[in-house]
C-alpha cells in the first residue's frame, strides 16, 4: 500500500461518517426541504432518509461542529 491507497481508504471513510451522521431515523421524507422549501433531488432522497436539501443540511452539520465546543 503506498500514499494514495491510504489517503482513498481514509476518503472512503469519512464519507461513510458523513453519510451515517446524515440519516436520520425519526425524519418524516420530503420532496421539498422544510427548512428553505427548495426540492431534494430524487437521488439525495433515495441515497439518505431526509427532509433537508444539500445546503441545509451542510449548514446544520457547521453548526453543530461549532456547538459541540
């Protein structure tokens, strides 16, 4: 294994915390975000159990970062 092999391991990881930290069990689906109202691509749906679009979701995540301090 050399550098590279590590560092796609390492990606393949935490885009697989990122995933789980996104699913949300007690989440009602939606075809429009209940934060902004934009729609939630079909594939986001079908990928993750979620009411949140992309942007809102990322932007949740920030701020729980910066409150877990």
């Amino acid at each position: 294994m050399d550098a590279a092999d590590n560092a796609q391991i390492e990606i393949e990881r935490e885009q697989e915390r990122q995933l789980a930290n996104l699913k949300q069990e007690d989440v009602q689906e939606s075809l429009e975000c209940i934060e902004c109202g934009a729609d939630i691509p079909e594939e986001r749906r079908k990928a993750v159990k979620t009411n949140l679009c992309i942007g809102c979701a990322e932007l949740r995540e920030i701020q729980r970062r910066q409150f877990r301090r």
